[in-house]
C-alpha cells in the first residue's frame, strides 16, 4: 500500500484506468475501419472539417486546402485518409488524429458497437475517492470529446460523472513538464496537491518535474519500465491511499 497526500488525482486512460489492447485491438481497428466511409458521407460536416484543418496544421500546412495541393474532392479525401492512416500506423499522438478518431467512436459508443474496457477496481475507487472529497480529472493524448465518451460507456456503466474536468494534446504533450504547469493553473491547484497515475514513465518524469506527485501504475499487458525509474508502483487502485489535504 502506498500512501500519499493530495487533494486532487489525475489520471491516464491507457495503461492505467483500461486495458492498453482494448485501445489497440478495438478502438483503433474500429476507426481505421470508418475512416473512409465517414470521410467520404461527412466530408463537409462543420465538426469534421474543423478537425481536419487541424490535421492539416499538425502536418505543417496552413489549412485543409494548402494540405490537400488539389481542387478535386476524391484525390483530397485520398490523401486525407492516407495521411490519417499513417498517423495511426504509428500510434502518433496528434490533436487532429486524435479529434477525428473522437468523432469516428462517436458513432461507435453512441449505437453500441464499442464498450470502454476499465479495470474492475476502477469503478469503486473513483466512487471512494470522490466520497472522500478528492477532485479527479483525466489527462488523455485522446480529445476530450472521446476521453467523456468513453467513461460515458464503459463495461462497468456510466463513470463520466467522477470526472471534474478533463485535458487532452491541446494542452500540450504528456512528455512535456508544462503540461502538468498548465493543467495545475487551469484546475487552481498547487502542484503538490496532484498526484498523477500512469504506466509511461517519460509521463511521470515531466510531471514529476512540475512538483507533482507520481504513482507508475502496472497494468496487465502494459510494457515494462526502465529500472529505478524512481516512482511508487501499483498494479491495482486498491494499493493506493490518497490522503486528502485540506485547502490545498
């Protein structure tokens, strides 16, 4: 049992609260599967568009068109979705990648083909934690429209109502220790009083660097960390007493 005082826990989903395969086998599959559909059927729905202006400014292009180089819609959507594809061969954590693939799930959890995996302790410790008067948001590389649908539609029901805030890539990356400098200004919060629970090591490392606590969390299926990492360890929610602190 580690203990650790804070008033405030933010969390990763990958690895941490779900099963990383669940992502990998499911999630993405599902999204790779409806991208060219979707594309093609929604092309100038004013959701989609804003995000692929996005994907087009993640690949260095002023806009959608710039990105595009033709005026003929299906060689843009070609490139488009080739682009996207690409994307997430390589598992790379884009804010555009990540809103289209937000909007493509959508659908998914909406009519009941997709079911969040969370772990079977996660359920009864968000509820504990909220009881004892703890605020818990997530940190996600996912857009926070899909982070509210997936806790929204789990195995174990609906979890979105622990959850006081969310922040995904908009915010900056999980790598990055102003990230965590960010996310603690917006929620009001001293750094001391978060603790942040992941299984990515370089994750902890930056948060670790912004003065907030760190706890690894060892899921099944999760890579092995380096050796002395240097972060207090669980494999279950169970292992971990947040002992609240008040006013901070």
């Amino acid at each position: 049992m580690i203990s650790i005082h804070a008033s405030r826990i933010l969390l990763d989903i990958e690895g941490t609260t779900s099963s990383v395969s669940y992502v990998f086998d499911v999630m993405f599959p599902y999204a790779r599967r409806r991208l060219r559909p979707y594309l093609r059927e929604h092309w100038n729905d004013a959701e989609l568009q804003a995000a692929l202006e996005q994907v087009a400014r993640d690949a260095g292009a002023d806009s959608l068109a710039r990105f595009c180089e033709s005026s003929d819609l299906p060689d843009c959507q070609e490139r488009v979705a080739s682009h996207l594809e690409t994307l997430m061969d390589d598992d790379v954590k884009a804010t555009g990648l990540k809103e289209v693939q937000g909007i493509l799930w959508r659908r998914g959890f909406f009519e009941g083909e997709l079911r969040a995996h969370v772990f079977p302790d996660v359920p009864p410790m968000l509820q504990a934690w909220r009881r004892a008067g703890l605020d818990l948001r997530i940190y996600s590389s996912g857009s926070v429209a899909a982070q509210k649908l997936f806790f929204a539609h789990t195995i174990a029901g609906d979890l979105l109502e622990y959850f006081t805030g969310h922040y995904d890539t908009r915010i900056g990356s999980k790598r990055e220790s102003v990230s965590y400098q960010r996310i603690c200004e917006d929620w009001q919060a001293l750094p001391p009083s978060v603790v942040f629970l992941s299984d990515v090591v370089a994750e902890l490392d930056a948060a670790r660097a912004a003065g907030l606590s760190t706890v690894l969390v060892r899921r099944p299926g999760n890579a092995d960390p380096p050796p002395d990492h240097g972060h207090p360890e669980i494999s279950t929610f169970h292992d971990l007493d947040v002992i609240p602190t008040p006013g901070a």
